[in-house]
C-alpha cells in the first residue's frame, strides 16, 4: 500500500485547532474548516503570490490526503477565511486581495479540482482583510456565515472602509458599508469560550497596533473591548492553547521573541503579559488539543509550546527543519500525530511534510514525504471551457476546469450557456476507462467550430494550464516596466470605450482616472524608481486585479538626461524645461546648457547669454590653419596676413556632409609665427569624424618670384576626442528637486568655466589633399564593399561642397559620377558587419595613411607623393608662366589619379592618364616619372589597402564577478587571469544587459579593443560587437514544481515556468539538457558539447520479470547521474494525488540505463507514473 502523510489518533473533543484560526506567512496563508462535510476538520494552504491552495482533507483513519495543487482564479493574495458560506455544514474558502481587487469564494472537493469559483467585487477597492460570521443582517439565514470585508484603497475621505455581505442560499451580496476609523487587518472570527458566542477580532494597524473585539449583535460591530499599545505590524492566533476549554490570544511581532499572552476570563480578554521565547518568533501555528508550534526567525528551528493556568509559555519539545529546508508551519489535528511543513531556505511554498507521532516521552520522526506541487497539473479535470477555440485561436484562455467524473464526452453548449456531457464512469476493469461504455459521439467538429473533447477515439484534450476565471477588464500599460535610460511617462490603454481606468503612482493615496491613451506624469522626483498601479472597471461591476507597473533607471536620478543636452533630467526639471525636448527649448540659438550655466532663462528667448560664448564643454577646440604653397617641387611660400601687401586668403571650414561651420582669413595671431586662419571652437561633437578644412581657387603668396599665387588647397582634421571631465556632485534623493539643481549648478560652473580649449595647429599643403583623397578611395572602396546595389564605377567624393559636379547620395549613385556618403553611413564603416569584413575605425585608418606617406613611405607611395607634388608645382608655376589654361585645378586633377588606381593586383595596368595627354600638352607634357614611378604609383592602393588593417575582434571568455553590475556603471567582466574588461557599444554607452547576470555566469564576448579613447576606470574598454551567455552556473537546484528545471533558472531566461523538453532556442537540444550542461537555453550559439538527447520524455520499457515483478527501465545519458533521477508515484484513483512510493527511485545502473522493479500491488487496480526529476 502506498505511504499517508499523517496518521490518526482518537479524536478530542477539545482542538487548539479552530475553524476560525488564519495563519498568515510572508508565503502562504493557512486556515481550517471542514471542506467535505464529513464532521472532520481540514485545512488549507494557498500560496499568497500565485493564488494555488491545496487541501489537506482529514480521512476517517485519521490519515490526510492532501489534493492536487488548485489555482483559485487569482493572484496577491492577503488574507483567508473559512466557514459554512455556500451550503450549510459545509465549509468553503474566500479569498481576498488588495492587487487582485476581489473576492473569490471556493467549494473544495476531494475528488479533482472543481473550480466552479465564485468572484465578487465589493463596492471598495482593494480587498485585504475578511471574516466569515453570521451577522444579523435582515433576511439572515443562520446556517451560513456572512461576510466581513476590509478595503484601504478607497480614495480619501474614506479610503478604509468596511463592507457586510449577507450570504444566503445561491447569493453573496453586499448589504452594507462602513467606514472604520483606522486601517484594518487579519480579521477573523474568535471566541471567548468553546461554545461561546462569535465575535469579530482584526488588528488596527497605527504606530502602535490595537486588537479589537466587536460584538457581533448587530451590523454596527460595536467595540467590545481593544488591547492596545501592541507593536505594530503584530500578528495573532487565539485558541485554548493550556489544555483547558479557556481561550487565549497570543500575540507576536515576526522577528522579534517576545510573545504577548492575553487570557480571556470567559468573556473579555485581560490584558497581555510579555514572555520572552527561545529566539525571534517566525511564525506560530496551533497544535492538538493545547499546543502551539513556534518556528523561529530564519526558520530552521522550532519548538512547541503550551501555557500553565497563568498563560506562561512552557517549552516542549525542539525540532529542526530538514537540511536545506525552512519550516513552515505545523499541522497536527490531535496530541498523539503532528506534521511539520517546511520549504526551501530562500522562501516560497511548503514543498515537505515531516510526520511525526508521540510516544508517550517524545515526538518521533515516522516519515518525510514530499507535498504536491506547487505548479503541477491542478487536477484531472475533464471539462475545459475556454475563451476561444483550443488548438484553432492560439490565444485561447482557459477560463474554467469542471470535473465530472470519470470520463466526459459529448460536450454541447446549450442555449442557456451550460455545458452539457455525457460521462463515463469508472466502474471495473471490464467497463469505464478501460473497455469504455458505448456512447453517441456528436460529430467531430470543423476546426472553425467548438472544439469537443474526444475528437477521435484514441484522443483528448487536456490542458495543465491554471484557468483565469472571470476575464478582467482589459487595460494596457506602455512602455512596459522595466530599466530605462531616460525619464519614462508611461501610456494605459483600453480596447473597451466602455472601461474605467484608474491609477495612481506610488506615494499617492488617491485613485485618479485615466483618459485612454494619453500619457501620465509621476508625480514628485519622476527620475527616481517609480510604481504605476492601476485597474480598469466595467460598466457592470467587475474589476481588473490592481496591476503594478514598476520603472526605474539605469544611473542615479542626477546620472540621468533623457535629451543628451549635458544638463540632467532634474535640473531641467526644477527649472520648468523638459527633460526630453532638445538643447535648445527657447529657440534661440543657444543650448540650454551655455544658458543654465551663464545664468540666462533657457524658457526665455529674449534672455539669453551675450555672444561670443565664452564657455569651453570640450564639445569644440580651436582651430590654427597655415596654408602653404609650392614655390618649387621642394619649397613653399607662406599666405599674407590680413592688412598685408596683398590680400589674405581666405580659409574655410565644412563638415563632412558639406556644411560651412565658419570662414577665416590668414592674419597675424598672437603665438603663431606666420599668418594663420584661426578658427575658434570647432565642434567636435563627431568624434569619431573629420571636418575638412580648404582654400579659394586660387590665393596670393608671400614670393619674390613666379608663381606669386597658390591654387586650391582641400585637408582633412580629425576630429579630436575630449573629455569634460567629471565634477563631483552627488545626488542625495533627499534634498528638494530646487536644492538638488542649484546645488548641481552651482558644481557645474565652477567645474565648466575652468575648461580650456585645445589648440589644433595644422600646415595645408598639397600633400593634405593627397591624404585626403587617398582616404576618400578607401572610403570608397569600404562603401562598395558592403553596397553591392552601388554602381562599380561610381566613386565617393567628400568635397561636395567645392566640386564642378555636384554628387549625388548614396542610394541615388549612377555609373561614373560621383556619389556622396551621410556621415551615418561613414561612421557605420566602423561597425562589425561579419569576420570577412569587420569595420574600419576611421580615425585609425586615416592615422596609418599618414604614417605611410609621412613617415615609412613604401615605393609606391614614393611615387604618388612625387606626382602629387609636380602637379601641385606646375599647377601653380606653369599655369602662370608657360601655358595659362592647360593645368586645370590641382585638386581635381590628382582626384581623377587617384580615381584611376586599380583596387585588385590583376587590375594594375601601369598606366596613369593625365590631362592634356592627347596633344602632349599640359600635366601630361610636363609630369616627369619614369614609366616605372608611374607603374609603381597605379598599384599604391592595392598595397594600401592590404597593408592598412581591418579593425580587429578579439574574442574572449569573460566571467561575471561579484562587482561587475554596479547602478549606472558600466559593466566590468574578468577573464581566467582575473583581469577586468569594461564593455561599451559602439556609440560610447555603457553595454547594459536587460538584467543583471549571476555571478559565475560567463559570456563569449566579441569585441574591438582599438578604441583607446573610450573612459576605462578598472581595466581594458571593449568596443562590444556581441556578447552572448556561453555558461550558466549550475544552481543547488530548488524545483518546487517538479518540472525537472530549477526555479529561479527557470525565471531568468523564460520569466516563468516551461517545458524542460522543448527547445526554446531551437540548436536542437532541450531545455533540460542546457540547465544541465549549464548553456543558455536562450541563445542557438550556446550549444552543450555532447549529443543531442532524442526530443520529449524518454519511453518507459515495462517488462514482467520471473518472480511476478515488474521492471521499469528508461534510457537517459548515465552523465547526468549526479542531478537527476525517476521517482515512482502511485495512486488506486485517478482523481487522488500520486503518492510517492518510498525507496522507490530509478538511479543510474550504468551504461546510460536507468532500473527500477517494483512488486505487483495488492489492489485489484492501481496507477502508476515515474517521474524525472532533479536531485536536489
């Protein structure tokens, strides 16, 4: 026979165990009635976050069988009652809820999960607190009990109310509202005496607590009597708990180890005395006919207890919880058998049951059996109604599970909206289930059409999903919760125009109404982590839970600015700006950061700062340009200054997408030795571009001789990469907003006004045209690369701005024109695209051209250098002096050489075309290289683009460490010498994950590590290409319902619970088998190294041996030995919770094969299941 969980002793007529007893845990609420109407106590454990009870029902040996994991039709549950509210003498369960915002009343049954759960929405918002007990409301019916419920979500005046609902035979209804004086909890029904009358007991939550007693002689509740002057957040169990028919109430604060005892004298409670326990009081649960379990703080130990005449506590026995475990609580309905719950040390349901019985001296251990789990199939029902077609709408919910026993077919809908079956009972082993009676079926369905349950003869839908009952109004949130970098006002939706929205954001006590739609603004700091709670009502009554929408931020509030202006979310707040709205909110023409910092209104467009700025944010550098021009092919002449014999030259400065930033003209400056165009703050806000700087078509030049004059000069300047540096200013979250941001301005201009600019000091010269339109090929030929749409004989052109033919974009280009690139799709050049062709840092490749041609020239590079400088010389000398008219502008000529240049090695011909080469005139008559220096000058760019290197990944396995997600930090991973890596993305920001890593979790992390400007605090800065979670580091595996994955493993990569043999991510191995190979079930590219086990369960071979037994054997890899094992289960009624058969488990007997024999039952029928499951 299969094991029981308790055992049975005589039955006392006196119980410290009552009906009206509520004990409440930070996890689960556990009360007492009798479910069956069998005449025997039962009790009730539901799990408060996702609203599952289970039921132990009390048999007549004394034994408990325990049900099936239920859902109740809700969620956030607060608070439990229990008594006769549906049918007299039998008990049911009500539930209550601030979030779920109702009530819900369930009529267990031993037999499967019927739900036939009833909501009610009582007038108040925010259900916490309910008492079963009959009221004399007008019509009462005394054979059922009435219901006592608390709101404290009630807008103010008002916003705790109580409400009374008279029950009667079909109906629970509202028949009276209240306003009590204070906030209310944990109300129950007490006594004062065994047989004497009912009288309501809540805790009056305050700085100090009360408990009060209200007389129940009226709907008033008038007070009887209040213990006050209890610490508050108190909790208490009242029950005859000295062996004796007198009651008591004990009195508790979790946490701490005094316990309050107040005794009743029959019809008052007197006042309490204070009795210091062993260690801090966890939680208290009653025992037997006088006794009361304590489980201390941190629960692994526990004690029982009774009390003398005098109410002193006498300890009794000490018990430990089982290794690993938390207890929970106890059960035990007689003195001679006793149950200790326990569950996993970090929290959650109550997983085991350690039985013990009493000998006499001492409470000895008898057994430790696992409970139903909490998330396991809920029950065998066979009635499903959903809110849609199952298989057919794959959004179908299930709405309610019906068990009609054994076997249901033949469903229909009637007219009026019931279900009607046909059922099949289980009888013998000749009819029902096995042989199964004949019936009717109704024609099997279209599948546009209701869905029956037995489609075919062999197959039957069911589900194992946990049903939602009456579906809410719907009510939208957006964006959804989560970590933000900027200020969030989030978005409530609903598709009904018929539906309230009300909300609130944390902080508020009143509810406010939502236009649907439109956007909400937190109140108060919006930069800080706010709430959002919210319902939406229909027009008929019902409610949607009270959802939670939490939003916070990457970075402290005074780290945060949504409009990336340099002026934080906060400042911009207390001085009536919007975070979001741009640098510039009034207009005109100054950043609201000069403005804030130079003390003008940034709302006021009539107030702002005198010009020039005189500022310096490390956002601009000065600019010293000296242009220069040949004189001969090895000297240069310098320009006049401004009031000079001749006129200056002018200089102008564009961006790379050919804007004018500022036009100069050379004149004397105060540090520079010749006459310099001097641009003050060019932006340098592209750090990673270039701006480019040029001279008029033609320009005098300080020479004695021809040429007097220099011709058009074209340069690149790298943008340089600055740092404002950091000022120290810390946000306290305490001082106003107003004091916050004058405090930060105050930082900031002394910080900001002791910026100084950098200078940038530059020759223009013939050979910064060179460098210029060597790198516009590279460019180029970057851009073809990954634009395979783009015309082969296009060809970039960066000078826009100044060219005889204007280029057209990019996506425009046609076949031998020109063609301009955005600045977007420049810096995108530098972004990994795949391993053959991974970017190219601009900056870095520009620098290397330099080195070629400056420093290491190659003899190619020799050559172009020299045909660069005589066409520079002759442009200038012979253009004047010889042939006006036959040297076209020097910068266009040496584009059209440079355009020539073969990219591939086949492609070099050893030619070069100059101007004038038809009639031997011009460039082509003057340019003197040999034909060698020509052939060597065609094939400089297949070596140049050969020798200048792609930027180079690395890739590398990191770890993540106790420190490596620091609030608004950039993440630090270390590598297997310990040494830190800091990841940024590409554009500069910290690389953030969605959610913080477990440490021991490492990641393959692909990366640049060339861009050396990027900040680095603790250790090398990775530009990160991709970074995927290669190992996750095995839990002490805590699987509360049993699905062979761990929970909180569970949680983080799928937010709840799945199906361990799916493949979420699709590599062909299954979700189990990545937990256990420690891989990312998420990600294909993290693949466990060994074979694929072959998809869904493994078969069971079952086989007969000689003796009569039978031999179950399963195959599953011998490897994972260690974490899993088969547990075999039993049961004689499929309607009844499998048992767990003792000693009964399918360990690895080698060879990859797991055994199990079993002896054959005594019963004329039994059922089996062997489950996988992992080992703790």
């Amino acid at each position: 026979m299969p094991p029981v969980l308790f055992l049975l002793s005589t039955c006392l007529s006196l119980q410290a165990v009552t009906p009206w007893q509520v004990i409440v845990t930070p996890d689960e609420i556990t009360g007492y009635g009798d479910f069956d109407a069998d005449g025997r106590l039962d009790a009730v454990i539901a799990e408060r976050a996702t609203g599952l009870y289970r039921v132990a029902f009390q048999q007549a040996d004394g034994t408990v069988q325990w049900s099936e994991s239920r859902p109740s039709g809700m969620t956030s549950i607060d608070a439990l009652t229990c008594g006769p509210i549906r049918v007299a003498g039998k008990d049911a369960v009500v539930l209550s809820g601030r979030l779920a915002n109702q009530l819900v009343i369930l009529e267990p049954t031993r037999s499967a999960a019927t739900t036939n759960t009833e909501q009610i929405f009582p007038s108040g918002i925010g259900p916490h607190a309910i008492a079963a007990i009959d009221l004399p409301v007008a019509g009462n019916d005394p054979n059922l009990l009435d219901l006592v419920v608390y709101t404290g979500e009630n807008n103010s005046p008002d916003p705790n109310q109580r409400h009374i609902f008279q029950s009667l035979a079909g109906s629970t209804d509202e028949a009276l509202t209240a306003v009590p004086l204070f906030p209310t909890e944990r109300a129950t029904r007490v006594r004062h005496s065994e047989t004497g009358s009912d009288y309501l007991a809540a805790i009056l939550r305050g700085t100090t607590d009360r408990l009060r007693i209200f007389r129940t002689t009226t709907t008033a509740l008038p007070n009887k009597q209040t213990l006050t002057g209890l610490r508050s957040g108190s909790e208490f169990l009242v029950g005859p708990f000295s062996g004796s028919s007198r009651i008591h109430a004990l009195i508790y604060l979790p946490g701490d180890p005094d316990l309050q005892v107040s005794l009743s004298n029959g019809s008052a409670l007197l006042s309490p005395s204070s009795y210091t326990l062993d260690a801090a009081i966890e939680t208290i649960s009653p025992v037997g006919s006088g006794s009361f379990f304590v489980a201390f703080e941190g629960a692994t130990q526990g004690r029982l207890y009774t009390l003398d005449a005098s109410g002193t506590p006498l300890p009794g026995q000490a018990f430990s919880a089982p290794e690993g475990n938390r207890l929970a609580g106890a059960i035990g309905f007689d003195d001679l058998r006793m149950s200790l719950l326990s569950g996993p040390l970090a929290g959650g349901p109550t997983t085991t049951s350690t039985d013990f019985t009493y000998d006499g001296t001492k409470w000895q251990q008898t057994g430790e059996t696992p409970l139903p789990a909490s998330g396991s199939q809920v029950a065998l029902t066979n009635v499903l109604l959903y809110d849609g077609e199952p298989l057919i709408d794959a959004g179908a919910r299930l709405l309610e599970t019906i068990q009609v026993p054994d076997w249901t077919s033949g469903i229909s809908i009637t007219s009026g909206g019931n279900v009607e079956v046909t059922p099949e009972l289980y009888s013998t082993q000749d009819t029902g289930l096995i042989a199964g009676s004949s019936i009717i079926l109704n024609p099997k369905s279209a599948p546009t059409h209701a869905l029956g349950n037995q489609q075919e003869d062999a197959v039957s839908l069911i589900s194992q999903q946990t049903f939602v009952g009456i579906l809410p109004p719907q009510v939208s949130v957006s964006p959804l919760p989560g970590k933000f970098t900027s200020a969030v006002t989030p978005i409530l939706s609903t598709p009904d125009p018929g539906t309230t929205i009300s909300y609130r954001f944390s902080g508020e006590a009143d509810w406010r109404t939502a236009i649907s739609g439109s956007s909400l603004t937190p109140s108060g700091d919006t930069l800080s982590p706010f709430v959002l709670e919210y319902f939406a009502a229909s027009s008929t009554g019902t409610r949607s839970p009270i959802y939670q929408a939490v939003y916070s931020y990457f970075g402290a509030p005074g780290q945060i600015d949504s409009d990336g202006d340099g002026v934080p979310d906060f400042v911009e707040l207390s001085l009536g700006l919007d975070p979001s709205a741009g640098k510039d909110q009034d207009l005109d023409a100054v950043d609201d950061l000069y403005e804030v910092l130079l003390d003008t209104d940034p709302n006021d467009a009539s107030s702002s700062p005198p010009l020039p700025l005189t500022l310096n944010l490390q956002n601009s550098f000065d600019l010293a340009i000296l242009p220069v021009s040949p004189t001969s092919l090895t000297t240069f002449a310098r320009p006049y200054p401004e009031g000079g014999a001749e006129a200056p030259t002018d200089v102008y400065l564009h961006s790379l997408d050919g804007t004018l930033l500022a036009h100069e003209v050379t004149r004397d400056v105060s540090g520079f030795l010749y006459p310099t165009a001097y641009f003050e703050k060019a932006p340098a806000t592209d750090r990673d571009l270039f701006l480019i700087v040029s001279t008029s078509a033609t320009f005098p030049i300080q020479s004695t001789a021809n040429p007097k004059f220099g011709r058009e000069l074209v340069g690149l300047i790298p943008v340089p990469h600055q740092s404002v540096g950091e000022f120290e200013f810390t946000y306290d979250g305490v001082s106003s907003t107003a004091d916050a941001a004058t405090e930060w301005i105050a930082a900031a201009q002394q910080h900001y006004l002791s910026l100084t600019r950098p200078v940038i000091s530059e020759v223009l010269s013939p050979g910064d045209s060179l460098s210029l339109l060597l790198f516009e090929r590279l460019c180029n030929e970057y851009l073809h690369a990954r634009n395979p749409a783009l015309p082969s004989s296009s060809f970039l052109s960066l000078t826009g701005f100044r060219d005889p033919v204007a280029p057209r974009p990019l996506e425009a280009a046609v076949g031998g024109q020109p063609f301009s690139a955005s600045e977007e799709q420049l810096r995108e050049l530098q972004d990994w695209l795949t391993s053959d062709d991974p970017g190219h840092l601009l900056h870095d490749t520009y620098a290397s051209l330099l080195k070629i041609i400056q420093l290491t020239p190659t003899t190619e590079m020799m050559a172009m250098k020299e045909l660069s400088d005589q066409i520079a010389y002759y442009s200038d000398f012979l253009n004047v002096n010889v042939s006006p008219g036959l040297y076209p502008n020097p910068f266009d000529t040496l584009r059209s050489v440079v355009t020539q240049l073969a990219a591939k090695g086949n492609q070099v011909d050893g030619t070069i075309s100059l101007p004038g080469e038809t009639n031997n005139v011009g460039y082509a008559r003057s340019v003197s290289l040999t034909p060698t220096e020509i052939a060597a000058a065609d094939s400089l760019l297949v070596g140049l683009l050969d020798s200048i290197s792609d930027r180079d990944p690395i890739s590398l396995t990191l770890e993540v460490g106790g420190d490596s997600f620091r609030e608004g930090q950039v993440p630090i991973l270390y590598d297997g010498n310990g040494l830190p890596y800091e990841l940024y993305r590409s554009d500069g920001t910290p690389y953030l994950f969605q959610e913080p890593l477990p440490v021991g979790a490492q990641l393959e992390v692909v990366a640049f590590a060339d861009r050396t400007h990027l900040p680095s605090y603790l250790g090398t800065s990775l530009d990160v290409i991709s970074a995927q979670l290669s190992l996750v580091p095995q839990p002490d595996f805590i699987d509360r319902d049993q699905n062979a994955l761990d929970d909180e493993w569970e949680l983080f990569f799928f937010g709840q619970s799945t199906d361990p043999f799916a493949d979420a991510d699709g590599d062909g191995y299954s979700n189990l088998q990545e937990l256990l190979e420690e891989t990312n079930p998420t990600s294909p590219a993290s693949v466990p190294s060994t074979t694929a086990l072959p998809p869904g369960p493994p078969p069971i071979d079952i086989y007969q041996l000689p003796d009569g037994s039978l031999a179950l054997e399963t195959d599953f890899p011998s490897l994972y030995s260690e974490h899993i094992t088969f547990a075999l289960l039993t049961q004689t009624d499929l309607a009844l919770t499998f048992q767990p058969v003792p000693g009964s488990l399918a360990d690895d007997a080698g060879n990859d094969l797991y055994r199990l024999e079993i002896s054959p039952p005594s019963d004329e029928k039994r059922f089996f299941k062997l489950r996988l499951q992992l080992k703790p």
